[in-house]
C-alpha cells in the first residue's frame, strides 16, 4: 500500500519460512547461501503489541448474539465462557469440557486410545465421546486446524497433538518426539526470499552488491533485466507453458530432449532443452505433460489444493484494538475466520506501525470449505465458491465482518479503511494426508512419492512433491529434482 507519503508492505501468500520439523541440510545452506540467518528473526519483530492480547466473537447466528471477548486463552475459562453470548447450556457445556481432566476413552491403553483418535474426526470425539452438546460445536467451526480442515475432518488424534484444544487433558497418551522449528518472517513475507533468489540468479535485476535478509526488503527491481540475453539464467514473465513433451530417441547427454510449448504475447512459441522441472502444482501436470503413464497421472490428481484467501485491510490507525486490548480476533463462523493486526517489523530500513495512531495492516484469512462432505470434495468446492464470488461481495463481507467486531470500541468501516487487497488463493496450500480419509500404506506408495517419478528428461519438484505446504519441502523436492536431471543426463 502507498498510503500517507508511506509504503506499507503486506503478504498476499506464504507468510514464513517455518516448519514442524528441522530444515534439512540442503534447506539450510540455501538460505543460508541467498543471506538469511535463520537465527537473527527476534530482533526484527518489535514491541509495538505488547500486552496485547486475543479475542473471540461470537456471531448472533450461531450464539446467543453478537459479541466481542477478550481474553482467549488468558482469562480462567469458566470467566471467559460467563462474559459470552451463549445459552446457559453451551456455556455449561464448553466449561465443562475446557476444565474438566476426565479420560473419554477410558479403558484403553496409550496407544490403543492413539489408534482410536487417528480413526474418529474432532466433531466425533466431542459429540460420541466427550459428551458434547450439538449446540456447542459451532464454537470449534473454523479453529484453524492445520490445512483447512474444520472439526468434522480433522483427525482428532491431530488435535491431540496439537495441544491447543480441549477433551485431552485427563487422557494418557503416547509420548511425542519434539523438535526445533526454524523460523524467518518479512513484511511481504516470502516474496522476499523470492527476491533473494532472484538476485543471486539474475545479475541486473537488484541494485549493486550482494542482498540479504535486509537489503532485499525495499530494493526496487529492474523487471526489465529479467529475460537479458546475457545473462545465464533468464525468467519469462507471462509466459505460460501448455505443453511439455518427451522426445524419443536420445542417446547422448548433450542433445536437446524436451520441447516445450508456452504462450506468450498471444502466440505460441516452441523451446527445446536437455531437462525440464515441472515446478507448477500436481493437479496441472497430467495435461501438460499428456505422454506420463496412466498411473502416474492418477498419483499426481489425488491431491485437492487446499484454498485459501488473503485478505490485507488498511486502516487508517489501530486505536480501537489499543481500547480492547488485543492485536487477534477469531470468528469461527464468520466470512474470514481470523483477524489480526499484522506482525509489527523493523527491518531493512522498513518499520510497521509502532503507535495505535498509524496506519496499520489487517491480515485476515478465509478458508472456503463445505462442511459435512469428505475433505478434499470441501476443498474442491470451496475452491470453486471462492472463485465464482465477485470482489463487491468480499469487500461488503469485510466490511460488515469487521464493524460488526470492532464497532464496540469506536470503529467505523466507512471512516477508517484505506484500502484492501484480497488474494484468493485457489491453488494454496499442499494436501497432506491424514488418518481418515487416507489410505494407511508405506511412504514408497503414497500418491505424492509415485506422482514425482522422472518421466525421462522430465524432472517434478514443487512442495506436492513432498505432500507438505512449507518452503523448505519446496526446496528439498528441488533439490531431488536437479538431481535426477543429472542423472538423466549422466552427469553425476
């Protein structure tokens, strides 16, 4: 946003480099390799939100009426379930449950109740086995559970290990193994570790001299220096490929093996080379590359992307989250599920909002679904809702969403939004398996490992690959990538 004589940077997709489990040695050194220390991020997050907590809003159309409480997570359950809209019943019911220490799979040994959770959803576990109201679920509709699943189809085992939600608390469970998670977050997010790349490749494109995890942040960018003859390594904007096709007959390492189809300026143009990486998402892939065996387009259309929408809102200050005390607000039933101001930075001779009375980006999140129906049919669906709704219609739903959860404290829709941006992101996150709707079977024939196979000079990497939505799944199944196209070539 150009906002004020300032620029106001925002992420429209992936947010960090994080991830549950270690980088790899090869994630590591490359972002190690393009300037990013990976354990210099607490400097650059600043102070701005101290004290600032999270809040719930509970919707008239599924509560008592609307409101806004504070305090989730901070405040002793059975206070903070006595200041919401609910029934007498449902509030009854929800601080039962976030209180009480009770096994609801008695009986059972550690790993037998871990094999039951893995085989019954949340919604299960609360209503068959924890006793739960159905007027009590909506208020665990759209808590966030990992890759859009919503609480009829996460597994409840994941919830388990999750920690965050209630009903587990009296229950013995099998111990986890823990580990270390990396973590690195820009104010445009991993656009910037795009850029790093970028500049490492491209000579001409960034300004003189090596960029880093800084300097990256507001360096302009020649996009004319892109696709320079020059140079060795060139990237072709609006250049989309519809067709790469296997060559028959090659016997020696130096000869071109691939032709390549893409559309540019309207008109088709044909491209031959020794390897392709097919870097776009699984799904596309059988129709760009026809000649793939009749098995491996089946593994590589498994997957149902998961989307997503990104919403940045521009408001004019952040006084009235400074009057409630928050910086976070979920709403489990509303249009976007969460809300929050966005992570104050200072880095690169850029800094966020420090004061309640800048200007300050809301970052909020949409996952489109279909309750009720198997996960990937509720993404499928939700993917095709999101993209048939027209951007009037958004904009009115945020407008509402957020008069109707701040209007308590001062906010005027009309008044204090400068600006919004939305990002439907269809094709988000990677599917990754779970224990309900997934066939149990050995890594070796999971859809993903069988749908990455080389197809001769043709190499697959992208984080489908490797069936999870992190960047350093997306650099490792590269690296896999490259690999085979060497020893396609037989060049290691």
């Amino acid at each position: 946003f150009q906002y004020g004589g300032r620029t106001i940077l925002a992420y429209g997709g992936t947010m960090s480099i994080e991830t549950p489990f270690p980088y790899s040695y090869v994630a590591k050194r490359l972002v190690a390799d393009v300037g990013v220390d990976l354990t210099s991020y607490a400097r650059y997050e600043t102070a701005a939100y101290k004290g600032l907590g999270a809040a719930t809003f509970f919707d008239a159309q599924h509560f008592a009426a609307d409101g806004l409480v504070t305090g989730t997570g901070a405040k002793p359950w059975p206070q903070f379930f006595a200041e919401a809209p609910l029934s007498a019943a449902v509030r009854a019911d929800l601080t039962r449950l976030y209180t009480e220490r009770r096994d609801y799979l008695p009986g059972l040994s550690p790993e037998a109740k871990a094999a039951a959770l893995k085989r019954m959803s949340y919604q299960d576990f609360l209503l068959k086995h924890a006793d739960m109201a159905p007027a009590s679920l909506p208020f665990f509709a759209g808590q966030g559970y990992r890759n859009n699943k919503r609480v009829d189809t996460v597994p409840a085992w994941e919830v388990a290990l999750g920690g965050r939600m209630p009903g587990f608390a009296g229950m013995a469970l099998p111990p986890q193994i823990k580990a270390d998670a990396q973590h690195f977050h820009w104010p445009d997010g991993n656009a910037a570790l795009a850029r790093l790349l970028v500049a490492g490749l491209v000579p001409g494109v960034f300004p003189p001299g090596r960029m880093d995890q800084e300097s990256i942040v507001l360096a302009p960018a020649n996009y004319a220096g892109l696709d320079n003859p020059a140079n060795a390594t060139r990237i072709r904007l609006n250049a989309t490929v519809v067709r790469a096709e296997q060559a028959d007959g090659i016997t020696r390492s130096t000869e071109q093996a691939v032709r390549v189809v893409y559309v540019h300026a309207g008109k088709r143009v044909a491209v031959t080379a020794a390897n392709v990486i097919m870097a776009c998402f699984n799904n596309i892939i059988p129709y760009l590359v026809p000649g793939l065996p009749a098995a491996q387009k089946a593994a590589l259309l498994y997957p149902a992307k998961v989307p997503m929408q990104y919403t940045n809102v521009l408001i004019r200050n952040w006084q009235a989250w400074a009057r409630l005390g928050i910086k976070s607000i979920h709403a489990p039933n509303l249009y976007h599920t969460t809300t929050a101001l966005d992570v104050p930075m200072a880095i690169g001779g850029y800094r966020s909002a420090q004061t309640p009375d800048e200007p300050v980006v809301l970052h909020m999140v949409r996952n489109p679904n279909k309750p009720g129906l198997p996960r990937k049919e509720q993404n499928r669906i939700g993917r095709a809702e999101m993209l048939a709704t027209d951007y009037a219609t958004i904009e009115r739903e945020i407008r509402s969403q957020l008069q109707r959860m701040l209007g308590s404290a001062g906010f005027d829709a009309a008044r204090d939004i400068a600006g919004i941006t939305v990002n439907r992101w269809p094709h988000g996150y990677s599917y990754t398996y779970d224990t309900l709707d997934d066939p149990d079977v050995p890594d070796e024939q999971r859809p993903h490992v069988l749908g990455r196979q080389s197809f001769g000079r043709i190499a697959i990497a992208n984080a489908d690959a490797g069936a999870a939505a992190f960047t350093n799944t997306a650099i490792d199944m590269a690296a896999r990538a490259v690999d085979e196209c060497l020893i396609s070539r037989g060049l290691t």
